[in-house]
C-alpha cells in the first residue's frame, strides 16, 4: 500500500510553493510532477497526490472562508504558510474527499501530523484546534472508529552515522569580467542565499554530474576545479526514513554570462552574480559560508 504520509507531504510542499511563489494553476501541476519524481519517482500513489492537490486549488475559496470562519482572531495572511496549507489540506480531505479512503479521523491525525513535522512549536495544536473545530461542527463522523496502525519505517531508531547515504554535488561558481570577480548564487523561498546543487546519478563521476546539473539549473557551462569540502545532513523520507545526503562541492568556473534559472527547481526563486565584496552583506545558511569563505580566499589569492 502506498505511503499517504509521504503523498501529503509532498502535496504539502508544491503547495507550500504555489503558495509562496503565487504560482498558476499550470505551474503548480509542473511542480508536483516535479517533486514527484525528486521525493517519490516510483511511487504507485500518483493519482491520490494529483487528486489532493487539484482538489484543494479547486475549492481554495471555500476553504480558505472555513478557515477564516473557524479561526475568526487569525486573518488569513497573518497564517504562515505551512500552517495555511496543512489546514487545506486537513479541511480538503474532511470535507471534501473520500470519506471511505480517508476516514475523518485520519484526515485529522495526518493534518495534525503534517504540522508536527513541518510547521513550527505551536502548530500541531493550531491545526488541531482549526480542524478539530470543523469535526465537531460536522457531529463527529466516525469518533468512534479504531484507526489501522501506521506502517513503522525499520530505519527510522538509526544513529546518524549507519543511515543510508545518497550522494550529491553542488559549486562555487566564479567568473571574471575585466579585474572584477563575481560569484553566481541562487535564492531560495526561506530567503537565504546558497549554491547550485543537485544529484549524482549511480556509477557518475562527481564531476561531471556537478557539471550537468549546474547546467540545468542555471543555463551555463562550468570547469569544476578543486574540491571545497563536503557536508552532510540528515533527511527524513516518510517512505525511506532516515537518509543522509552527503554534498561534495567544488570551485568552478565559468563565463560571465546571463544566468537562467530552472523556475522548476524545487524551492528556489532567483539567481545572481555577485562581486566578492558584496557577499558579505548575504544571508548564508551556517553550513555553506564555510565553503563560500574557502573559495573567496582561493580566489583573491589567485588575484594578487
């Protein structure tokens, strides 16, 4: 059977990407095939995720007015945005969906869930409350059934250091233009500026797939040169459990040209060229100014 949890969180996140990107409806369908195949490309559950997320962009109206109705002190916008969609999601499969396949009561557990993993400290207890709110108004259909118990994934209790590793590639882009040095950084939705990275494929050199996906990503060819260093972070696949994702990344180089952003990468919304002087006023997260420092110091070093 497949994983319903894993189908709504990555119904979760292309939402959660409509949402903050104001994409159309076509875009969204683009970015759940796409984080289909990033999060779950052999999954046998396809038409419950299209159906789900379809269903909600469908009825946005109707439920948004719910939420505003059940939860009157809380204005729509001033909701964040995991917390909105986990809720149209919850209110989508209570009101709306197959009460047979998804019984109330799961619709609600799965929702709560939803915003455990995702949202913040507060939030499962806000859906709750939201959603919890909608159920008795509704009279409570099926309190009184036994839900099935959920599948426990075997590596889930796993140290760090024994989990799966998947591996991956990423740069730090340079180019020159005259006597000025710039570095090529891409902007994600949670507003920090990080480097192009993406898949190593089975049996593929690391360089060359940092040279493919770099190309896909930004539309530019690069010569991968030293390696920076790796780091490594723990994922979670409600279908797999623990992953460990280990990134080797590289300074590369490339021509100072205009850089075009796949705006079907997962969670990404712009791409810049930056002087060197400049990236010091950027917000980097904590495990990538390390990389981006090395490569600075390599660079004008090389310049003088």
């Amino acid at each position: 059977m497949a994983n319903r949890h894993l189908s709504r969180s990555i119904v979760l996140q292309t939402l959660f990407e409509w949402d903050f990107q104001n994409l159309t409806y076509k875009r969204g369908i683009i970015s759940l095939k796409r984080n289909i195949d990033e999060f779950s490309p052999q999954s046998t559950d396809v038409p419950f995720m299209e159906g789900l997320f379809t269903g909600v962009l469908e009825k946005q109206a109707d439920l948004d007015e719910i939420i505003t109705k059940a939860a009157p002190e809380w204005p729509l916008e001033k909701i964040s945005n995991i917390d909105r969609n986990v809720l149209r999601i919850g209110l989508f499969e209570l009101l709306f969906g197959d009460g047979k396949e998804v019984p109330p009561k799961v619709a609600i557990n799965e929702a709560i869930e939803l915003a455990k993993s995702f949202g913040g400290d507060a939030s499962g207890k806000f859906v709750n409350g939201v959603v919890g709110a909608v159920y008795k108004e509704l009279g409570e259909p099926g309190k009184d059934d036994v839900p099935k118990k959920k599948k426990k994934i075997k590596n889930e209790h796993l140290p760090d250091d024994q989990v799966p590793v998947e591996s991956r590639c990423g740069a730090v882009i340079y180019a020159r233009d005259g006597e000025d040095v710039y570095l090529a950084l891409v902007h994600d939705v949670f507003g920090h500026w990080t480097l192009s990275k993406g898949h190593v494929k089975d049996d593929e050199d690391v360089k060359e797939a940092v040279k493919r996906e770099i190309k896909d990503e930004l539309g530019i060819d690069i010569n991968p040169q030293e390696e920076l260093g790796e780091n490594a972070y723990i994922a979670y696949d409600p279908e797999k459990g623990k992953i460990k994702k280990k990134v080797t990344y590289y300074l590369a180089e490339a021509s100072f040209e205009d850089l075009k952003l796949d705006t079907t990468s997962g969670g990404l919304d712009d791409a810049k060229w930056f002087k060197l002087a400049s990236i010091l006023d950027l917000r980097f997260y904590d495990d990538i100014l390390p990389l981006v420092t090395k490569a600075v110091k390599i660079l004008v070093a090389d310049t003088k």
